[in-house]
C-alpha cells in the first residue's frame, strides 16, 4: 500500500507530465534558453596554441593562442603559427572559430599572427583588434604632414603633385579583414580592456603590444601574448583600471631571462601587485615556470596546450588528461618545449644562443 508521501509524489510527476505535452513548443523553448543560458555563463580561457602540453589530438607548435570566453563574449586572443596547426586544434577542441564576438591581435610576430588565414577563411568579417603601428602589417594610416614639402620643385617631382590627402592610409597584409586598431588603453566592451603599450628592450624597441584585461567580480584577469613590454609594466597598467590583478595568463616574455631577473618579476607579481593567481605559457620560460611555481605554490596553474582555465574566486586548471592544479612542465612537457624553442622564427632562440654563449 502506498504511503501518503508515495501518491503525492506519484500524483506529482503525472501532473506535470500532462503539463508539458500540453506545452511542447514551451518546452523546446525552455531548452534552447538553457543552452543559451549556459554559453553565457561561461567562464574560461582555452590554450588552443602552445609548445608544451598533454599527449592528445592537438598538435604542439611554438606560438599561442587561446580563446576566452566570458560575460557571454567568445574572444579569440592570437592565432599562433601556423594556419594548418590552429585548424586542426581548434576542430580537436570543438572550438568554432565561425563564432566570435571579436579577436585580439596582441602584436606583429609571426607566431602569434601566423594563423590568420585560416581565421578568415572561417570568419572573414569578424572585427578584429590589433596595435596601431606606423607601418603596422595590420594597416595604418599617418597624417600628410608627416614629411616635409618643398613648394619650389614641379608637380611631377611632388608627392601627389603637390596635393597630397590629409590622411594617408596604408594598407595591409589581410586587406579584406575588418581590423580596428588600437593606440592607446580602450573599453572595447563593457568590462573588457584592452591594455596598450610599448616595448622599450632593445630586441623589440617601439614593438606596440596589446594585453587583455576583464574586470571580474574577483578581479581584473589579465591575457597576454609575449608580454613585450614586461609583465610587471602591464600588470601595473592593469592596475590603473583594477588594482586587485586575479588571474594573469599568457606569455610573459622571460624564456631567455637570468635567475635575479626571474626573481625580481615573480617577487614582484606576489608581493608588490599581489596577484592571486599565474597561468604562464608560450614564452615564459622554463625557469621562469619553475621560479612562478615555487613563489605561487597552489596559485600557480598549468597551462599547456588543451587546458582549459575555469575562471572564478577559485581558478581550476582542467588539462587534456583531466585535472592538473598547480604542476609545472613534467619532462615530456620539457623535451618538446626545448625542441620547438629552438626552431621558433621568433627573437627569443637568437637571444638564448647568445646567452649561452
């Protein structure tokens, strides 16, 4: 005999039974709202494009790239090296490149814009953000007064005979792309930043570079893509928006950095800037990894290619092979770094032939 409880929970689930095929077209609907719901709730970064990472489908390559996605916002931040590498990682990853709301171009090398063509051959009019260079391969465009004029030489021996535009556009190497550059720190969405500045090494002297900053209930999260300029100049720039710095994730330019150096920056990032949380990658470095991760300790995320950076009070490292908290680079992470270091078109390969010289 069923007990009192048993029949209101058996006259309860009939109830609502005969609810919803009452209601099937509201129930469809329901569903879609939750998935949409879902995508909107979002909270995490995707390294899609690294030289270091789990045994999967993804293929290791130096370069980077990562996709974020946050506030309902899909981000693609880079492209990597190469065309052929990003396709095959992001179908792996099921990500779909066809569906961004925007991307961010951090700077000019090629392992970081290589990938370009085949993003366009997905998303040819997505708008896409990148520095503002004088002669930037992402276009420019400088007023005509820039050079000096001579009214006494004929027409012909003048630029444009004399009678040269106000504003000169450069054109660029991807001339039907949807690109906007940026040449100073801009809100380009409510709470998403992007960070502006200039490389003053002498490698990389006037490089402009691009940084990404989200305004998050737990702080400011940080992505960037070689961190040029140096990771503590953008991370205090960060802090003129935010001074609580979350999560920095990225490259942060140190591959070919001395011990005191390495000291110095991650000392600073815990102690001065008081960053709650690393996820370094691409041209961080190995000693640079070992450094942050003995400074961190469990604030320190890995971050290799397929992981994905669940963001929140509580950042939680998911790789390809499942959960990884807090580990730098094992062994076989390490052969393949050295490796890829090594052929990588970049700076960094000559500057670390030159330091071990």
């Amino acid at each position: 005999m069923e007990s009192r409880y048993q029949m209101k929970t058996r006259s309860w689930i009939v109830n609502l039974a005969a609810a919803l095929t009452l209601f099937p077209t509201g129930c469809a609907l329901t569903k879609a709202q939750s998935a949409a719901n879902s995508d909107s709730q979002k909270a995490q970064i995707t390294i899609v494009y690294d030289a270091f990472g789990k045994p999967s489908a993804m293929e290791k390559d130096w370069g980077f790239a990562a996709l974020i996605e946050y506030g309902g916002k899909r981000i693609l931040f880079d492209t990597g090296d190469n065309p052929d590498i990003l396709a095959r990682n992001v179908k792996a990853k099921n990500v779909d490149l066809s569906k961004l709301d925007f991307v961010v171009m951090s700077h000019r090398h090629g392992d970081h814009m290589g990938g370009m063509s085949y993003l366009l051959s997905v998303n040819p009019r997505v708008k896409i953000y990148a520095p503002k260079e004088n002669f930037g391969v992402y276009g420019s465009s400088l007023p005509s007064k820039f050079y000096r004029k001579d009214v006494s030489l004929p027409p012909e021996q003048r630029y444009y005979d004399g009678a040269p535009p106000e504003i000169m556009n450069f054109g660029s190497a991807w001339p039907n792309a949807n690109f906007e550059l940026i040449d100073k720190t801009t809100e380009v969405e409510p709470g998403i930043h992007l960070i502006a500045l200039v490389s003053d090494k002498p490698t990389t002297l006037e490089l402009k570079e691009l940084s990404l900053g989200i305004d998050t209930p737990d702080g400011m999260v940080i992505v960037v893509g070689c961190a040029h300029p140096g990771i503590d100049k953008i991370v205090d720039a960060a802090t003129a928006i935010n001074k609580h710095i979350h999560l920095i994730a990225g490259g942060f330019h140190l591959v070919v950095a001395k011990d005191p150096d390495i000291e110095k920056i991650a000392t600073a990032l815990r102690d001065t800037y008081r960053v709650d949380y690393v996820a370094p990658g691409h041209c961080t470095g190995e000693p640079t990894f070992a450094a942050l991760k003995k400074a961190f300790g469990e604030h320190y995320l890995y971050a290799g290619l397929g992981t994905t950076l669940a963001l929140g009070s509580t950042p939680q490292s998911m790789a390809e092979a499942g959960p990884r908290i807090a580990q730098a680079m094992d062994e076989d992470d390490l052969r393949g770094y050295r490796a890829l270091l090594a052929k990588s078109d970049d700076d960094e390969p000559a500057l670390l032939a030159r330091n071990e010289e």
